[in-house]
C-alpha cells in the first residue's frame, strides 16, 4: 500500500534545461496536486488535476510550466527552461475524491535545484 | 484576498502543552486542515474540521470557530518528536479542491 510517490527525489538541472517531476497518486486516489515550497515559506498551490482534466491551474505561471495527469502513468509537472528562481521544493499529493471526501496525503517531494 | 496567519516559531518544554493558533480570510471555506512537516519530509496528515468546535485525536486537539475565522491546534504531553513544522490550511469554497497554506508555525520542543 506504497503512498503517494514522487521522484527524483533530487533533481539539478542547469540554467535553460528542462526539468520532468513525476508523481504516482496512491492507488484508487484520481486527484493529484501540486505545490511548491520555497524556503521558509509556505506551500504554494500550482495545479489541481483529475485524470486527463487540468481542474485549476491559477497557481501555475502562465510561462515555462505545465502539468499533466495522463489516463495511463504518473502526473508530470514540466518545467521548460529552468531559471535559479525556480530552485525549489516540488510536492505532490493525491486524493481519493473531492477534500471533503478525506485529506489530501503528500509525497515525500522533489528538490530542484538550478545552477 | 486569501490570507492565513501563524506564529513564525514557538517553543515549548517536552512535557508540556502547546497551542498553535491559526486565522484566516479567504473567499470561501469548506474546511480547515493541519499537517505536521519535518525539515524536508513530507507533511503528513492531523486534523480536519468543518465544524465548529474542538476535534480530539490522542495527543493532538483542533479547533474552529467559523464566525471568527479562528483555528488552534492543541499538542499535549509534548515529545520532542514533536517538534517540527504545523502547516494550517483551508480548503477555499467552490468547485476547487485546492488548499490553501499559511507559511507554518516552527515548534521547537525543549528537554
């Protein structure tokens, strides 16, 4: 009964490169999240996604990054182009339905550094 | 606007009992939440409420008071396991499911 898993676990990635997190739900969940951590800062929502649907993407800057929830596969969070401000911590966490159905359990994060 | 304030840190003796207070402002409210966050692990799961009132579980307490906008998270008989961070989040109203952070409170539980 594995949770929510996310990987790399650590990711550095240079100025301009690309950078691909990937988040399994845990199994049955169909409502994935993402958020991102600075440091000494909150969570900060990015994107609400059930499956094939992005549900709410007021997080998300509108430039460089996606997010998808495909039919089939873990939930990608891409960033295109990396810049040093993006250096962050990237968390996932699945659902089993809508929150007031039960708490959203989160992963154990990716940790993207820029160089 | 959406707003939720915390306390930055407390301290607290092992032992002891502590109170966590949260408040907020968002648009809507369909609950509030607290996760418990170690330095750079997962935050992990403690309490819900949508009503008001206190909500018990072991050693830890939540409380809301809807009308004032108002939660606390109560830890009694404080291990130093327990210090970490206490992030309280809102689940903002409408079709969204998102949730929304404060900036957490940093506990740092004494011998």
């Amino acid at each position: 009964n594995a949770g929510v898993m996310q990987n790399p676990r650590h990711l550095v990635r240079r100025r301009g490169q690309e950078a691909r997190l990937r988040c399994s739900p845990m199994k049955g969940h169909s409502h994935v999240y993402w958020y991102r951590q600075l440091p000494e800062e909150g969570l900060k929502f990015m994107v609400y996604l059930q499956k094939e649907n992005i549900i709410d993407e007021s997080g998300m800057p509108k430039e460089r990054f996606s997010a998808e929830f495909p039919k089939e596969g873990p939930s990608i969070l891409r960033i295109q182009q990396v810049v040093r401000g993006d250096s962050a911590a990237y968390f996932c966490a699945s659902s089993l339905g809508g929150l007031d159905r039960g708490e959203a359990i989160f992963g154990s994060g990716t940790r993207l550094t820029v160089v | 606007g959406q707003n939720i304030d915390q306390p930055t840190e407390m301290t607290a003796t092992e032992g002891a009992i502590v109170q966590i207070n949260c408040t907020y402002q968002t648009s809507g409210f369909n609950g509030l939440f607290w996760y418990q966050q170690h330095a750079g692990e997962a935050p992990t799961f403690l309490s819900y409420n949508v009503l008001d009132g206190l909500e018990e579980k072991g050693r830890f307490s939540s409380f809301l008071s809807r009308s004032k906008g108002y939660s606390y998270l109560l830890l009694k008989e404080l291990q130093m396991k327990d210090s970490a961070s206490y992030l309280c989040a809102v689940r903002s109203g409408g079709a969204t499911n998102k949730l929304i952070f404060g900036t957490g409170t940093l506990l740092a539980v004494q011998p």
